[in-house]
C-alpha cells in the first residue's frame, strides 16, 4: 500500500471512530446527566475532571516518543514495549496513590471518593492502554485504535442505559467507565500480543534513562500548551460572572469541537514523518508543506464561514438567550487555523527529533495567555479572552515555524495561505450577500469554495498525482486524471 492509501486509510478509520465515539457519548452524557441529577452528575464530573488531570503524569511524553522510534525500526519493538510498560506501570501506580491522598485529604463525602476511585482507576487502565496504542500508531496499524475506542463508547452507551433502566446510583455508574476500560485492555493485550509479541517487562535502566530524558520535552510541552489553552476559562470564572464564562464557553465548544480533525491527522501521520527522517529528508519537506496546504485548505473555509453565519448557528445551537455568545465566536473561531497548523508543526518538530525546543516556545505562549488574558477579560470581558486564544495560537504556530525553519524545512507561506484565504472571502461574500437559511448556506458555501479553488487553481500537479493514487483506476480514465 502506498503512503498516500495508507495515510487515508489510517485517517478515515480514525475519524470514523472518533464521529462514532462522539455520538454516542453525547447521547450516554445525555442520559446519565438527566437520570443522575446536577448534585450526583456533578460528581461524576468532577471525579473524570480531576482524573483526568491526573492522567497527565501517566505518559510524560513516552507514547510519542515510542511512536516515533519504533516507526523508524520495527527490531524495536520489544526493547520499547517491555521498558515503556513497566515506566509505565510505575508512573500508574504512583498516580493512583497521589489521586487518593489527594481526595482524601480534600473535604469530600465518601459517596465522591468511591466515586473518584473507580474512575480514576478507568483513566489508569486506559493510559496503560496507551502503551499498545503507540504500536498500533508505529505499525500505521490504526484500525486496532479506531475498534478500542469504539468499543468503549459501545460499553459506556449500554452501561449508562443498563444503570438508567435498573435505576442504579451513582456509584454503580462510575463502574461502568472501568469496565469498558477493562474491556479495551483486553482488546488492546490480545491484538498486540497477536501482532506484535507478548510484553514482557524490562528494567534497563540505562534505556530508561534515555527515554525519559527524550520524552521529557514532549510532556512539558503538552502541559504547557494545554494550561495555555485553558487559562482563559480559569481567568473568567475569576474575573468575571457565571453568565460571561457560559457565553464564552458555548463558543469556545463550539470551535474546540473542531480540533479532531488535526488530532486524528497528525496522530495518522506522525510515524510516515519519523520515517521520512530516517530514510528521505527530501520526502518528509515535501509531505509537511503537503500537510500545511491541506489543513490550510480545509480550516480557513471553516473559519470564514463560521464567522459570516456565526448567528444563525448560535441561534440554531443555543437559542436567543445567548446572543452576546455571537460576537465571541466570530473571533475565537479564528484560532482554529492556528490550531490546524500547530497540530501538524508539532507533529513534524517531533519527528525530526527537535522536540526540546517546543519547552521555550510553550512557556512563552503560557505567559502571554496569563497575562494577555488578565488584561483584556477585565477591560473586554469574553472578547477580549477570544482575543488572547487567536493571539496565542498564531503566536505558537509562528514560533513552531521558526523552529522548522531553522532545520531546513521552509514553507512557502504565500502558496499556502493566500489562495485558500481568498476563496474563502469570496465564499464569505457570496453566502452573506445571499443570507439564507443555514444549512442551505452551508451548501452553497461549500459549491462556491470549491469553484474558486479550482478557478484560482489551488492544486498543482502534484496534488492531482496524489488525487490520482487515490482514486480506482476507472474513474481516473473517466475524469482523465
């Protein structure tokens, strides 16, 4: 199979998962929330917050770094799989004891602590998971990923309905999330031992030292980035009314529900990239501008549109009650862009295995969300956090660039942004003139997108050879490719 066929394949099977998991753990939250009260389903949620959190310490950068060095070298394997997994064990067991000296040391009830164990325990189990995870990613084996999570979205939607219907309480509910994380562990053991060989756990610890030394990077920048991603809510819920923070926070989910598109690009793409680095630097440039181009393509039309109809959608989704929430998502939905193309930047930065100088670019950005956000959210309120969000994602994206930059992998940005900006104005222009009903504009958007692309023609040859090994050979000789 091609790198073009593959990469497709591992993306359509990933997204395909992800739109699965999404529906039905919109429909398990819908029902657990109505069948367990604000008090009980507060609790459930504070339990995979604080879980959740937690998690962070479980990883520190090892799944990626795993991925990326078995992907190079399959003889691998078995060293990465044995160490990782008893690093791995040990960062999960000393998780689970902070989380319950955590809760225990908190003023909590016990209805909550049993509540917080059960599922923090799911989250341990699943971060363990992550160890077969990062194979079935080295072996571009995405399949095995796409069934686990579906497997668990199938076994939190029956569970919750199976404790709705018997009229279980809260404690039986978070039960179920650690059975459908048994059941991926399950899953996830018997298709990499089939696949890949029985784990056997290693203590080399002169390995050990290598890996953490190596992965370090990656955690702290995950941690960084991710606080920096947060802190404008923090800072609202300081700074402002619980009204401001839910008109933010409606737009804010709104683009941040967007972000599985670069997360499942990246994720398929990560170890062609570290293979690129090893066997053709050549080929790696040209798949990362490749990468850039099409989310650019893909995210700016998204962006414009959202603006233009941002009404229509706030009303469609929300309602009246929400019409300060508009003006906020016509700014905020500005950061995904940035959000597409540092995915990618990342992806690619790790690859070539500059991953320690990520550390000052998401340490600054940190600061800037901070600051930026203390300043603005007291003299603009939402806004001025949407402000800061798009600020701080263009400021990633232009550091990670100039990272990339500096090892010989240049961008020609004016290719790669203009001509997708332009037809997206023109888009923009066409469905506001017109002002029809939404998903009517949707469609016309779309249609007038994609002319404009090809009259101003966006795609070279080289994207149609890539359209051309991905389509049968019949169609070809139809459209004369």
């Amino acid at each position: 199979m091609s790198t073009v066929r593959t990469l497709v394949k591992n993306t359509s099977v990933l997204f395909i998962s992800q739109l699965i998991s999404y529906v039905l753990a919109f429909f398990y939250t819908l029902y657990s929330a109505r069948y367990l009260g604000t008090t009980n389903f507060g609790i459930i949620s504070f339990a995979t917050a604080i879980s959740g959190l937690f998690a962070i310490f479980t990883d520190l950068g090892l799944s990626t770094l795993t991925i990326r060095e078995v992907a190079r070298d399959k003889n691998r394997t078995a060293k990465y799989l044995g160490n990782h997994g008893s690093i791995k064990l040990i960062l999960s067991l000393i998780t689970m004891g902070a989380l319950i000296i955590f809760v225990n040391i908190g003023t909590f009830d016990s209805i909550t602590k049993y509540v917080v164990y059960l599922i923090g325990s799911s989250v341990i189990i699943n971060a363990f998971c992550g160890i077969f995870t990062s194979l079935f990613r080295a072996y571009e084996q995405m399949e095995y990923q796409s069934i686990s999570e579906i497997i668990n979205a199938s076994i939190m939607f029956i569970g919750v309905l199976v404790c709705v219907f018997t009229r279980q309480n809260v404690i039986v509910m978070a039960l179920v999330y650690v059975i459908a994380s048994l059941a991926v562990l399950l899953y996830s053991f018997l298709m990499c031992t089939r696949n890949y060989g029985l784990i056997h756990f290693q203590f080399d610890f002169k390995f050990w030292k290598y890996l953490i030394s190596n992965a370090y990077p990656l955690a702290i920048t995950s941690i960084f980035a991710l606080i920096s991603f947060k802190m404008n809510t923090i800072l609202l819920n300081m700074l402002t009314t619980s009204a401001v923070v839910g008109e933010y926070t409606a737009a804010f989910n709104l683009m941040q529900a967007l972000i599985f598109i670069p997360t499942v690009f990246s994720t398929a793409v990560l170890p062609i990239f570290a293979k690129f680095y090893v066997d053709s630097k050549d080929m790696l440039s040209y798949s990362y501008q490749k990468s850039l181009k099409y989310l650019t393509l893909l995210s700016m039309p998204i962006s414009m549109g959202t603006m233009v109809l941002a009404n229509k959608i706030i009303m469609f989704m929300y309602g009246s009650a929400y019409v300060n929430t508009v003006p906020i998502l016509e700014l905020i939905i500005w950061a995904l862009p940035a959000i597409f193309l540092s995915y990618i930047l990342g992806t690619s930065i790790a690859s070539i295995n500059k991953q320690h100088e990520t550390i000052k670019a998401t340490f600054f950005c940190l600061l800037f969300s901070t600051i930026g956000n203390y300043i603005l959210i007291n003299l603009f309120s939402g806004i001025g956090a949407a402000m800061i969000t798009v600020l701080n994602e263009v400021s990633m994206v232009l550091f990670y660039l100039y990272i990339m930059h500096k090892y010989g992998y240049k961008v020609p940005m004016k290719d790669i942004l203009i001509k997708p900006f332009i037809a997206s104005v023109v888009m923009g222009a066409v469905v506001y003139y017109l002002n029809l009903e939404l998903f009517t504009s949707v469609i016309v958007g779309v249609v007038v997108y994609f002319i404009c692309i090809l009259a101003i023609k966006t795609f070279d040859k080289d994207d149609i050879e890539i359209l051309k090994q991905l389509l049968p050979e019949k169609i070809n000789r139809i459209l004369k490719l």
